[in-house]
C-alpha cells in the first residue's frame, strides 16, 4: 500500500510542479524520469489486496511479470533519461510555451505521451477491477476463513471503498483529460468534469459500499 500510496503522490506532485507552478528546474526534474514507476501503481495495489485477502505476504516467481511495463517503458526512456539536463530543460520549456505539444511528444522509443498515458490508465483501471473481483471470490468464501467475522467485513469494506475509489477517479480522471485535449470548448467541460468530481465519486463510492 506504501508503494501504491506513494506513486499517486508522486504523479500528483508531478501534475502540481508542470501545471501549476511551471518550474523549469523541476520540471525538467519530475516529468517524464519517473513515468515508469507509474506503471507499477496497479500492481502494488494489487499485491496489497491479494496479501491482504490471505493474511500472509507472497511473492512468487510469476509475480515479476507485473513489472514487465515497467521494464519495457524504462528501456525505451534510456535515451531521455541520459540526455543532459540542459537538453531536458529545453523540452519542458517548449510544453510551457505551448502545452498543445505535450499530446504527442515523443521521448520514449516505443510509444508517446498520448499513448502512454492511455497505458497507464488502462493498466490501473484493469488492476483495480481484477482486485473487485478478487473482494467478490472472497465474499463468496469468507465463511471458510479462519479470521472472526467482524474482521472479516472490516477488512472487505476498507479495501472495497479503497478499490471503488480509485476505478472511479481513474475513470472520471480518464474522462477529464479526454475533455482537456479533445471536446470542443475543452477547457469548459473538463472544468465541469473537475468541480463536480469529488462529490461524484464519494456519491457512487458510498452507495455502493
């Protein structure tokens, strides 16, 4: 969960830094060099419920393929990851002056920003529904297991909210970058998306736990 946890800071700390404050230094710090460790967020948390679910840590051989994302989309970045930093300051300087240019940039070999970023999402939203369905197998078989009851239902609505929480911000987050780059008056609707978000999500996340 820490691992999880941390990623989705980091991504949020990331957006902050190039949205918001729009330091070049730091910009050229946190976009893009970390973007590999993005693809980890849905495995963490997947390993979280799973070990949860079991009440022991595990780790198996098969378990590494989960990072195969990372490794490839690590490899493909080789190229930016050792360009000089002056190079990088150059490029996050261009996205300022022109964000339109962050769609389709192109600093990893195998595919670029747009695509990514669809990867990412998907891989997140996919991680988060087997998880649900991990939580359904084990409501199904609860009264086999050997922990009391009132543990049990703890145990399954915590990591129930925390899975409906994420599918949903991932979905509706998805739906605000869609809106941003690509509907027309963009910036109307992603605000739409953006100011009723929040209450959304805890909305449909409360009714369904």
């Amino acid at each position: 969960l820490t691992g999880f946890l941390f990623l989705f800071s980091l991504y949020g700390l990331t957006h902050y830094v190039v949205s918001m404050s729009q330091s070049v230094f730091w910009g050229a710090i946190f976009y893009v060099n970390f973007t590999p460790f993005y693809l980890l967020s849905g495995a963490f948390l997947y390993f979280y419920v799973r070990n949860s679910l079991e009440d022991s840590f595990r780790f198996s051989s098969k378990d590494w393929l989960h990072f195969l994302p990372f490794v490839i989309h690590l490899i493909g970045l080789i190229p930016y990851l050792f360009s000089p930093f002056s190079e990088k300051t150059a490029f996050i300087k261009k996205l300022y002056a022109d964000p339109e240019l962050i769609v389709n940039a192109q600093v990893n070999l195998f595919f670029n920003t747009t695509e990514n970023f669809i990867i990412r999402l998907i891989l997140l939203l996919g991680y988060g529904c087997v998880n649900l369905y991990l939580l359904y197998r084990y409501y199904q078989k609860k009264s086999k297991s050997i922990l009391p009851e009132k543990e049990q239902n703890l145990t399954l609505k915590w990591l129930l909210s925390l899975n409906i929480y994420v599918v949903l911000i991932v979905f509706f987050y998805g739906l605000f970058i869609g809106a941003l780059n690509y509907l027309p008056a963009k910036k109307a609707w992603a605000m739409v998306i953006l100011n009723y978000l929040p209450q959304l999500v805890h909305s449909l996340a409360g009714n369904i736990c």
